[in-house]
C-alpha cells in the first residue's frame, strides 16, 4: 500500500504519486511492499535535510528507508519519501518538461533509494540510474531531460 501526505494547498494529483511508485516496485519485484509518500514545501525539506543529513539547505527529494515488517499484516514497510513541489517545479522548468514529470522522477528516485540503490559510486550509479531509466519508459517519460547529479 502507498500512503500520501500532501500538505493542504499543494494540488498535485495522487494518482500520479501512486503510478509512479507502483511501477518502480513492480520493476524491482517488490510489490507487496508499503511506503509513504510526501509532497511538501522547501521550508520542511531543508529541515529534514539539516537535521537528518547535517546539510542546511533545502532540495528535492529526501528518503528514509525503514525496511521494517508490519506485524499486523506481515507486509514490509520500505520507509519514506518526502519530496518538495516547488523545488520540483523549479527543476522541471529548468529541464525544459512538466513539474508533473519531474515529481514522477523524484517518486521513482526516492522509491529506488528505499530499495537499497545509490549513486555514491559510479557502479552503484549506472545500476541505479539504469533502474530509473527502465520506470520511466514505463510511465512514458523515456524522453525527460535527466541532468547528470
């Protein structure tokens, strides 16, 4: 199950979220696994950033692996991924394509972080970034400008 948090004010639809999680866990035979998901403002982020990561400025997208069993239902709880709408705006403008598009990549991003993927290394990088390019040609956004981060 994907749980959303999306602060008051902030239109976005939840369908999108949902598809663009689902895909990437299906893609990475996880999915019966539960998460949540986050859209929120920069304010929130920069604070999560400080204080989890000891980096006092806001950015895109944060995520906290959990990977816990719920006891109740036996079903994994990969953790959390918060994401900020208007850095994604801000990005998707600079990247020439849709916020709507830029929040999917944030989602599949997150979701792939949860997953145990990382970019810290340039192997664990092309494995990652491999996995990212596979969701999204599967939500059709093969074509979205990517910048190298």
């Amino acid at each position: 199950m994907i749980f959303l948090e999306i602060d008051p004010g902030l239109g976005f639809p939840p369908e999108l979220l949902e598809r663009a999680a689902t895909a990437t866990l299906t893609l990475v035979t996880a999915p019966d696994a539960d998460l949540t998901l986050v859209l929120t403002g920069d304010e929130r982020l920069q604070t999560l950033n400080r204080d989890f990561l000891g980096r006092d400025a806001p950015t895109d997208v944060i995520s906290f692996p959990a990977d816990e069993t719920d006891p109740e239902t036996g079903r994994r709880y990969l953790g959390d991924v918060v994401i900020s709408l208007p850095r994604a705006g801000e990005q998707a403008m600079l990247r020439g394509h849709t916020r709507e598009a830029e929040v999917q990549l944030l989602v599949v991003h997150g979701v792939l972080h949860l997953l145990g993927h990382d970019h810290a290394e340039a192997q664990e990088k092309a494995r990652m970034w491999a996995a990212q390019t596979q969701v999204l040609a599967i939500l059709g956004l093969d074509k979205i400008n990517i910048l190298d981060e």
